[in-house]
C-alpha cells in the first residue's frame, strides 16, 4: 500500500476516532465507484438513492472528476425531509465522512455538459468495528 494511501486511512481513522470519542480497531473496506458522465444520459453514482451503507462510518474520498455536472452529495440527519449538508465535490481529496449510524445520504446523477464523455470516480472507505481477535495494524 502506498504512503500516500496509508496516510488518508490514518487521517479517517483520527477523524472517526475523535467523532467516536475513543480509539478502536476498525476493519476497512475500500471501493472504488467509477461513472461515466455521458452527454444525453444521467447516470446516479448510488442507483439505492437516499440510504445507509451500514457502516459504522463511511469517508468519501473524490478521486478523480472531469467534465461531469451533478454528483452534489446532500446528508440527512436520520429520516428528516431536508439536508443539513449540500456539497459537490470537484477538487481531487474533496471528502466527506458520515456517521452512518446516525445519517442517510445520496447524490444526484452525473452527466456530461458538453459532446465528451466525463467521469467521476470515489473511493470509499467503510469502518466497521474490529472483532475481538486483533487485526493487522496499518504501518
């Protein structure tokens, strides 16, 4: 894993440890979500639209976005009608981390402004309690 890897998990794990109040071990989970933004065609990065990963926390990490409109992320606290957060991401390490147990959240589909096609990529990072037996720890 590269330094610059190791150093974004290590800064999720600060701040999810410092939203939980304690310092646990976590399990990760990462996942890529590539879209494609197409000129006549939306596309929803999370088809499930308003929802929970169920997660204990989730970081949303913008990877990579270039020729896209839409992909404005908007958290809810709980069941409530209206987002307490509206945001797009647009710059590289634009990010967002969700207590999940607590929030639900969705973003709106992303298609292309002009005749190219564009992409949106995100890395998500899910943080789910580690069992009892210890883990390996990051470096």
């Amino acid at each position: 894993m590269s330094d610059g890897m190791v150093g974004l998990l290590k800064t999720d794990l600060d701040i999810v440890s410092q939203a939980a109040e304690s310092r646990r071990a976590y399990v990760l989970g990462l996942h890529m979500i590539r879209v494609v933004a197409e000129p006549d065609r939306s596309r929803l990065p999370a088809p499930e639209g308003r929802h929970r990963d169920g997660h204990d926390y989730v970081a949303m990490h913008l990877m990579y976005r270039q020729n896209c409109r839409g992909g404005v992320s908007r958290v809810y606290r709980g069941r409530a009608e209206q987002p307490f957060l509206v945001t797009t991401m647009k710059d590289r390490l634009d990010s967002l981390i969700i207590d999940d147990r607590t929030v639900e959240h969705e973003v709106t589909p992303v298609s292309s402004p002009s005749a190219e096609p564009g992409a949106r990529a995100l890395l998500l990072v899910d943080f789910d309690p580690a069992p009892r037996e210890t883990l390996p720890r990051l470096p």
